[in-house]
C-alpha cells in the first residue's frame, strides 16, 4: 500500500473570486473544476483545491478552521529555473514579496509571497 502519492492539496480562502484571480495571474494554471464555493486547479502532480473557507468546518471537524490573519502555518514550493525571473513576473503583475530573493545555506534561492487568504509560497531555484 502507497501512502506517499499527494493527489490534492484543499487551501481555505476567505475570497473564491480573489483567491481565482491571484491564482489565474501567477501560476495561469488549467482549471479542472469551478464552482461558486471552489475551483480545482492541475499541477504539475498535483492538484490545488481553493475552497471558500466557510465550506471547509465539515473537511476537518472536531478541528476549527483558522482564521485568515493568524500566521503562517505552511509553506508551498514551487521549482523554478531562475528565481529572480519568477520575481520580475510577479511585481509586474502586482504581486509583493514576503523576503527575498536570498540565498539559503541549503543551496537554494528562494524568495516568498502570500495569496489574498495568507498561504505562504515561495519561488525555489537549485544553485550549483
């Protein structure tokens, strides 16, 4: 039995219609499934779920979902062959870095930016 192979990853989002629009203009990937509390996005692998964070109580009951403004709690990484590049991409289109670019002592530059509900992702780029 494989318990290794990620399918979906379901992010909660305080806004459907500005989670779609930050998603559409970075990353401009497929959309696989719309509808007025989700849509389902492909991937390279993998698909993202962004779910109107008032429909997600029933997905992870006893839990509480968190709010919007308590810090982060994840970090999503997407392999890019020049960070710098990625970053130009993104201040053109009106996107603000959290840090970086920075080289880290684990031999990758990366630099970090946040969607409109707060989840954290960042551009990682391998050095030589």
């Amino acid at each position: 039995m494989r318990l290794d192979t990620i399918e979906v990853v379901t992010l909660f989002v305080d806004d459907i219609e500005a989670a779609n629009i930050f998603y559409s203009k970075v990353f401009a990937p497929e959309i696989l499934y719309r509808d007025e509390v989700s849509t389902v996005l492909k991937f390279a692998g993998v698909m993202i779920n962004l779910l109107q964070a008032t429909q997600a109580p029933q997905l992870v009951e006893p839990l509480v979902v968190a709010a919007s403004g308590a810090g982060a709690r994840s970090l999503l990484t997407i392999r890019v062959d020049n960070v710098d590049a990625a970053c130009a991409h993104l201040d053109t289109i009106g996107i603000k870095l959290l840090n970086g670019p920075v080289n880290r002592p684990w031999g990758r530059r990366t630099a970090a930016f946040a969607d409109p509900s707060g989840h954290a992702w960042e551009f990682a780029e391998q050095l030589a």
